[in-house]
C-alpha cells in the first residue's frame, strides 16, 4: 500500500469532529481545524492571508 492510499483520523480542535483525512495531508495534531469549522484550509497560508487582509480592507471601505 502506498503512502497515497493512507488514511489517518484526526480529531478537530475547534469542534471535536473526528476527519479521516489522506496520510500525505498530514498537519500538526495541535493545530488540525477540519474543513467545516475552517472553510479556507484547503488554500495555503499565504491565500488565506490575502484572502482575509482582502475582506478586512473591504468591509472597513463598505
């Protein structure tokens, strides 16, 4: 079996949902927020940045 094929359940710690995600995605368990509670986690850090200065200069322009 293949590094691709594996899956590892982890535990959010926002709201205690327990993901099975793909063993190559693999994050620090003290820091695991699932898609639900973190709706940009499949975006990297730097589009999450952009992303949420973007909001925050718009909402300060509405």
């Amino acid at each position: 079996m293949g590094n691709l094929e594996r899956t590892i359940d982890m535990q959010c710690n926002h709201c205690g949902f327990i993901a099975t995600i793909p063993a190559y995605q693999w994050e620090d368990p003290r820091y695991f927020v699932c898609q639900r509670c973190d709706p940009l986690h499949n975006l990297t850090k730097a589009q999450r940045i952009l992303r949420k200065v973007r909001k925050k200069m718009l909402g300060d322009e509405a």
